[in-house]
C-alpha cells in the first residue's frame, strides 16, 4: 500500500463490490465518486455484466459529478459508450468455436443449460437478440431476459461469451471439469459461485479490456485502482497499480490484490477511496 495514490482512475466490478445486495450506491460512495471525478479522476465499471444491464448502476450517477463515461462489460469482451449507448469494441467467439465448446460442456456437464451473449450495437439494439438460451438454462439471477432457442441456433452467430449453467453444482467444480478440454479454446472465469461459468475468447478478461478503452480513449490510466470480489476480477487487481478485493470476496480476488478492503455491504470501496478524496 505504502507510496500509492492517489489513483488516476478508477476500475470496479459492480454486483457484490461496487453495489449493495439492493443493487443500489450507497450515498457514501455516490459521494466518494463525485469528489473523485472533481480531481479529476474517474470511475469505470468493470463488469461481466452486459451493456444493457449497466443502466441500472450507471443511471445512478447521471446528473451528477460522478457521471460515467465508459463501461468494461461482458468480463472484458466489450467496451461500452454509456452516454452515446454504443458500443465501441467487442471481441467474440466465432460460432465454430462456440459449437466446439458447446459440445464439450454438453459433454462433461451432462444436462447443463446453456447460453450466449451477442454484442450487438448498443444497449438498446432489438436488431438482434442479445441473450439466447437452449430450454434447460436456468438463470441465476431475477431478471431474466432471454430468447429461448434451440441448441443449434445457440451457436449460429458470433458471441462474446458461452454460458453454462448447473444449477446444483458449484462454478469451480464446473470450471474444472471443463477446463482441462478446453484447453485454450477459450476463457474460463466464474462470477458467481453458484452453478454459472462463463466462457470468451482466449486472453480477454477484464484487464485486456481496460487495456483497449485506455489505449483508444482519453482515460488516463497511469495510476489505476482496481475493486472486485470474484475470480473474474483477479487478471484486472493484478494488472492494476493497485488492486483491492473485497472482505466478502471468493479467495481466488483475495489473493490476486494487494489489499482487502471491507464488505461490499460496508462501504468497503468508499473506505478505500476516502484516503485519498
């Protein structure tokens, strides 16, 4: 810790780190944020969320001094114009590849749901649906928002990411089950614990994707700071100047940071970002 800070920007994941259990910025760190972006500094949430679930964070600082620009979504796979609703880069597995790995979880995951995550052009685009699923998958969150399809229109298209879904059976045990045949066909990350692993393009993770929007945007990187909470955090608090997990993290962030901060339901990101702001 000693000789960092203050940070020039700021990159957080957002469900169990940057938000409550509510889904909502707790006034502290509203409050953190906007005295942050007057110096100057600003926050990028970094999530493996896609771009039509960053709204519901986002939409929280609009208005304000703390208004976000820019989004790392889909665990690194796209980068997110919040104020244009555009998306400005999006990195996918191509639909042979997709059938591959598809074959492999139906495989080594027998009665596995599956499904796939498109980029299309922004948040808002109903050009193409962007969240496709086979019958069995069975969402592990509240708000489901998918087209059902048949397993071989899954993979018709490109995808930034392949989700498999067991809902009895823990993320790591799934993702090592798989891995070992996956090989480097893809990605393997989790970002929940509970049944769910997410598959992308070799290499890409939340890291590559800051590495993309500071090398083609005006953010300044330099000195960054970096929250998360889960394995699909862990390139992202290496690769940052400083990297911070959270109390309520899984060990696998916790060991990638150089800090642990406190719960994400006890304003462990604003206890942070409070030493300098």
């Amino acid at each position: 810790m000693s000789g960092f800070g203050p940070p020039s920007m700021i990159a957080s994941d957002v469900d169990g780190t940057l938000i409550g259990d509510d889904n909502l910025l707790s006034e502290r760190t509203r409050d953190v944020l906007a005295r942050a972006r007057v110096a100057g500094v600003e926050l990028i949430p970094s999530t493996g969320r896609p771009p039509r679930w960053v709204p519901e964070i986002t939409d929280q600082l609009a208005g304000t001094t703390a208004a976000v620009r820019y989004a790392v979504c889909a665990n690194g796979a796209i980068i997110y114009d919040v104020r244009a609703d555009r998306v400005l880069h999006a990195v996918e597995l191509a639909p042979e590849t997709l059938e591959v790995i598809r074959g492999i979880c139906n495989d080594v995951l027998p009665g596995c749901g599956l499904a796939a995550e498109r980029a299309g052009t922004s948040a808002t685009d109903a050009a193409t649906p962007s969240f496709v699923a086979t019958a069995g998958y069975e969402h592990a969150w509240l708000n489901p928002d998918h087209v059902q399809v048949s397993d071989a229109h899954l993979t018709e298209l490109p995808a930034v990411k392949l989700l498999a879904r067991v809902p009895g059976m823990s993320s790591q045990a799934m993702a090592d089950r798989v891995a070992p045949l996956i090989g480097d066909l893809a990605e393997i990350t989790f970002s929940i614990g509970t049944g769910l692993i997410e598959l992308s393009v070799p290499g890409v993770h939340k890291a590559s994707g800051l590495q993309w929007l500071l090398a083609h945007t005006d953010v300044d990187g330099s000195a960054s700071v970096a929250f998360g909470d889960m394995p699909n955090d862990a390139e992202m608090l290496r690769w940052a100047s400083h990297g911070v997990a959270m109390a309520n993290g899984d060990p696998v962030a916790q060991r990638a940071a150089d800090e642990v901060t406190a719960a994400n339901t006890d304003d462990g990101v604003a206890c942070v970002l409070e030493r300098w702001f």
